[in-house]
C-alpha cells in the first residue's frame, strides 16, 4: 500500500492511495496535478472518494471521471449537491476499495454530510476540512456540539492511525494553538518541526493521531492549562472547544 500527497490549488490536498487491486483518489480539487502524479507512476484511478460537498474538494471529478471512468463515491447526505455519484455512502458503511477495507464516518460539522474515510489495515484516515492538523474546520452548516461529537469519534480511532487531512493550514494552526497552550512543550517541538518543513517547501497536513492529541488544542479541551486560560475549569468539554473554535475564527 503506498499513499501519495498531491498538491492541488493554492493550498488544498488530494491523496492517491495505491492498494492490492488498484489505486483510489480521496477528493479531487483540480485534476491537472492529479493526473500528473497518476502518470508519473503508471497507474489508474479506479475510484474516487468525495469527502464533502465544497468545491474546492470536488472540481476535478468530471475531467478525472471522464479520463479514467472511475467509480465516484460521496456523501448520500450531499448527493444533491455533489458531482453525479455511481455509491452513495453513509456513516457506518464499510466496503472494500482498490483491496482495502473502508470504513466511512459521518463527521458533520463543516458541512453537515462531511464524512471522513477510515482504512484500518492502512492505518490511515482521510478527514479532509473535519479533523485537520494542529486544527479543524470551520463550523458552516452545523454546529460547535456537532463538531466536537465528531472530532471525538476521530479521537477514539488508534493513537497510531495517520490523520491525512485536506489543507496545508499547518503553520497558522500551530501559530494559534500556542496562543491557547502556550506551555505545551510537545507542541513548541512540533511547530518548530512544521515551520522547518515548510520552509523546505514539504507538507505538514499529515500527522499521526497520538501526535494530535498531544498537540492539537481542538481535542485537548480537558487540558488544565487551557482551562485555566481560557477561564473555563469548570466547563463541559464541547464549552471548551466552542470558545477555541470561536476564538480560531476570530484569529
């Protein structure tokens, strides 16, 4: 199983996952870069994974569709909204794609069909604008409680599942979660470590679940140092992360 970070647009991410019977595309923001990637290989695309409805994760589906024919699968909960699907999955469907289990979780929030792709013989997950490094999306269609019902499914997952997540937002991420933890030693490390990469021009959008917990303030609202911050010790987790999400919005 290999999986290939492809950069698309100015800042979003697109992933090709190779596996036993054929390759996979998880979102497709322009299909140019897509295509180069698959050539640049030799491979086929044989299904194509929609995690929402945005168009900056789905404007390459119809040239991709038509170059390769692949299989397009989404959201049912968006299908109205989204490029024609030939699957439309819901959260708690498991199937198989290109030899990999698939397990899809509804993880609403950013948009209220968003869902995220989980392949747990790969060890990887696919969270697009939910779950992002050092980060999450912003909360359009639902609501902050949605949000943090979601990102705690994705929490519950293996400390040792990759988090592929759908923009290069790592720096300013890290920026704002020092401002909410500042004496967060494991997260000094790791912008250090983000700010180099990006200066290599590499991308940081990719993270180990254990490392998110340790650093990620969106699913660290029972940390005391943000608490006593924040002023909220005796607050509900979901309370926490409503004030850290508004304070990002307003960062």
């Amino acid at each position: 199983m290999e999986i290939v970070t492809v950069p698309c647009l100015s800042d979003n991410y697109a992933y090709l996952v190779k596996g036993p019977e054929g390759v996979c595309l998880i979102d497709a923001p322009e299909a140019a870069p897509i295509i180069a990637a698959l050539e640049a290989r030799g491979w086929g695309l044989d299904t194509l994974l929609i995690t929402h409805r945005h168009h900056d994760h789905v404007e390459g589906v119809a040239a991709l569709r038509g170059k390769y024919g692949c299989t397009v699968l989404g959201p049912a909960a968006e299908a109205d909204k989204l490029p024609p699907l030939d699957t439309a999955v819901e959260g708690g469907a498991a199937l198989t794609v290109s030899g990999l289990r698939l397990e899809v979780i509804a993880v609403p929030g950013h948009t209220l069909g968003h869902v995220a792709f989980y392949m747990p013989e790969a060890e990887a997950v696919f969270t697009a604008d939910s779950l992002m490094a050092l980060g999450c999306g912003r909360v359009f269609e639902g609501t902050p409680d949605m949000m943090w019902d979601s990102l705690s499914r994705l929490a519950a997952l293996p400390p040792q599942t990759m988090v592929y997540s759908g923009h290069e937002y790592t720096a300013s991420n890290a920026r704002f979660a020092l401002t909410i933890e500042p004496g967060n030693e494991a997260l000094k490390l790791r912008a250090d470590a983000i700010a180099k990469a990006r200066a290599e021009g590499q991308p940081t959008a990719a993270c180990m679940l254990s490392e998110e917990l340790a650093t990620n303030p969106f699913l660290r609202p029972d940390s005391p140092e943000i608490r006593d911050l924040l002023g909220m010790e005796g607050a509900s987790a979901a309370e926490v992360f409503t004030e850290i999400r508004a304070r990002k919005d307003r960062f």
